[in-house]
C-alpha cells in the first residue's frame, strides 16, 4: 500500500474484523472475571491462582530457573 493505493473496501473489512475481535476478546476477558470471581466467592485465593496459571504457561525449564533464583533470594533475605 506503499504510494497510496488504498482500498477503501478492503480497509473498511479490515477495521470490522478487528473491532469484532476486539468485541470478543472484551467478552472473554469478562468471563475470566467471572470465573474468578466465583473462584473467590467459594474460598479459593485468586492471586495464587494467577500466579499458578503464570507458572503453568511457563516451559518446565524456565519455570525451574525462576523457582530456584526466587529460592535464592528468599535465603540471601533471611526469608527461607
């Protein structure tokens, strides 16, 4: 599109696709909030939930190294 030959159709479907996905990542955003917030309302500690959902993104090997250097600071602090 370099020079200035700008399909107004092709755009236009461009901008619709996107804030369609727009609309639908807001949707899902709003029902991870309600699991949450169930999650909440039956006891359970939504940070720690997070923090387990981070650690089970992670690969086996970096989730290792972060443990072990999180180990390591808690024992230089006096935390361990």
């Amino acid at each position: 599109m370099a020079g200035g030959n700008v399909s107004a159709e092709q755009l236009r479907l461009f901008i619709e696709r996107i804030e369609r996905l727009e609309e639908e990542k807001q949707g899902i955003a709003d029902d991870v909030k309600d699991v949450y917030a169930e999650a909440k309302g039956t006891g359970y500690d939504t940070k720690t939930m997070r923090a387990i959902i981070r650690l089970r993104k992670m690969e086996k090997d970096a989730r290792m190294e972060q443990e072990a250097l999180l180990e390591t600071y808690k024992a230089a602090l006096g935390l361990s």
